[in-house]
C-alpha cells in the first residue's frame, strides 16, 4: 500500500513538474549547453561520493580495516540499488556487500550507516539554519523547512542514543532488557561501542560536512552550463539543502517526481527563473546526477559479479537472520 502510495505521489509531482514545460524546448536547451561546465558537474558528483567512501572506511577503521575502493564499491552499488529499486534498499545493500568483502559483522556495517545519517542530518540542520538566512524562503516551501526542524528532533533523539552507548553504556544495558524489542537495541549498542571509542568516529564526523557542501558543486556547475548565469554558490547551496531534505521522505527509484518538483518550486519561487525553464532545468540536473551514478553503479555491480536482485534477496536474508538472532 505504501508503494503505490508513493508511486502515485511521485507520479503526480512528476505531472506536475512538466505540465507546462514546453518540452518541445529541451533538445534546443541541450544543444546550447556549455558541456564543459557539464563535465565540471558530472566530475565533482564523482568526488561528493569518493569523499563519502573515504569517510565511510575512516569511521569503520578501528573495528576492522576496509579499504577506500571497498567503500566506494559498495556505495555505489547500492547508489545503482537505489535508482532502480524503491525505499532505498540500496543502504542496506552497501551494508551487506562490506560485511561480505570483509570480517566485518553485518550488524556493525549497517550501525556505521546509521552512524553516518545521523552525521549527515546534523550538518543538514545546521546548513538549513544558515540557508534560511541567506535566502528568503516563500510559504509555499513552509512545510519543507518544517520538515528540516522535525528532522532536527529526530537527529538529537538519535545522537542521545548514541552518547548514551558510547559513555554509558553498562546503564543503557541495564535500561533495556526482557522484552525482544529491547534486546535488540541491547545489540545495536554493543555495536556503537565498537566504534565510539575511538578518535576516528570525530574524524568521521568533521569530514561530514565537506561531504555535504561538495554537492553544492554539481548543482553550481549545471546551472552554468544551462546558461543561468545569474544563480551564484548561493543559490546551489539553497537547493542542495532543499533536495536532500527531500530524499528523507520515501519517493519513487532514483527520486524520480520529487526531484523534479523541487527543483522547480525552488528555483520558480524562491529564485525568480521562468516557470517552464525551471522546469526543463529540474530535467537536466536530474540527469547530470543520476546517469554517471547509474553507469558507475552498474560497473561496479560488474566487477563484484552479482545480479541486483540476488543481492537484494541475500542482503533481506541476512538482516532477517541478523532480526531472529537478536530474540
């Protein structure tokens, strides 16, 4: 029911994106492009997620060695998971590929992504805050900024659990125990103990934040080789905020409706671009960040010589075992 719910939304955001983009137009946009710009685009999309493996492995080094390709590998093939399969089952596919590669226990693996989200929505927070100062946000983006605070509570709710299982972590114990729910957590704990003593885990947090101002780039080059010259840093920087406040919601594979809907709303309202060119632009930038992902993606599911779908099914069996042995 929630699938086709969110197939419908997506659907309808998409719908309504292009109903008045003069598509007609696109081919004549593409072919006064500044592909050079372009190229400047695709490149830094490639670094925004090289930093994001180089982060990952950082985080993980004092439970067990994992090699920078490791996690670039892992990333994005489940970046290509996400694109072609729904609620981001490609987190939990990055997750058990590492744990396949190495001695690394697949409930460490998938603690250290949780780890990594709650160090991505802290520095999403403090982005929004600084966001909203620099440009003005209309009413009708309300809901979304409302969206940013909620995530704001969920983040300190998340990031007191794990302080609570970095420094007092005998006392969590004590707290939750009997029911089978509770021991689960009693696991999830151990896990974030292996990894919150160590100096490594503020490392990782510092480099959060590069990581997320790197997707600035992508879009600040884009919008120059469409030609909208006008839109500065600034303005990327708005936009990647709002996106990625977007991707917390569940949406279509490859955030495909969404996308498109916000990058128009964005730049229709908030940044004064034609209606039909934001429109048109919201199909470009999608495209400049998800096909060079999706070929990366399909060349590293090449070389580790798996299907998507085998995968998949294997990765659901060893979280459904992870589940039955925690009761």
């Amino acid at each position: 029911m929630l699938l086709t719910i969110t197939y419908l939304v997506s659907l309808g955001c998409l719908v309504w994106t292009l109903h008045d983009a003069k598509l007609g137009e696109l081919k004549d946009d593409l072919a006064t492009m500044n592909w050079w710009w372009v190229a400047v685009a695709v490149i830094a999309d490639i670094g925004v997620f090289c930093w994001h493996g180089f982060r990952w492995s950082l985080l993980l080094r004092p439970v067990v060695p994992v090699t920078f390709w490791q996690a670039v590998r892992a990333i994005y093939v489940g970046l290509f998971a996400n694109e072609v399969l729904p609620f981001r089952a490609g987190e939990v596919l990055r997750c058990y590929l590492l744990s396949r590669w190495t001695a690394l226990p697949f409930s460490v693996s998938l603690t250290s992504a949780l780890i990594e989200r709650i160090f991505d929505g802290v520095w999403l927070c403090v982005c929004l805050f600084v966001a909203l100062k620099l440009v003005p946000f209309p009413h009708q983006l309300q809901p979304l900024v409302d969206s940013g605070y909620v995530l704001g509570v969920m983040v300190l709710a998340l990031s007191a659990l794990l302080g609570l299982a970095m420094f007092r972590r005998r006392q969590t114990h004590a707290a939750f125990s009997g029911k089978s729910w509770q021991r689960h957590i009693r696991v999830l704990i151990d896990d974030l103990n292996l990894i919150g003593h160590s100096r490594y885990l503020y490392f990782a947090f510092v480099q959060s934040l590069p990581y997320l101002l790197l997707s600035v780039l992508p879009i600040y080059a884009t919008f120059k080789g469409y030609g909208f010259d006008d839109l500065t840093l600034r303005q990327a920087f708005a936009l990647m905020v709002i996106l990625r406040l977007g991707s917390v919601v569940p949406q279509a594979p490859g955030n495909i409706g969404l996308f498109q809907f916000l990058t128009r709303e964005t730049l229709e309202k908030v940044f004064n671009v034609v209606p039909a060119e934001a429109a048109r632009f919201s199909l470009v930038l999608w495209g400049v960040v998800t096909l060079p992902l999706l070929v990366a993606g399909f060349v590293a599911l090449t070389i580790t010589g798996a299907r998507i779908g085998a995968l998949r099914r294997a990765a659901h069996q060893e979280r459904t075992e992870l589940s039955r042995s925690r009761q």
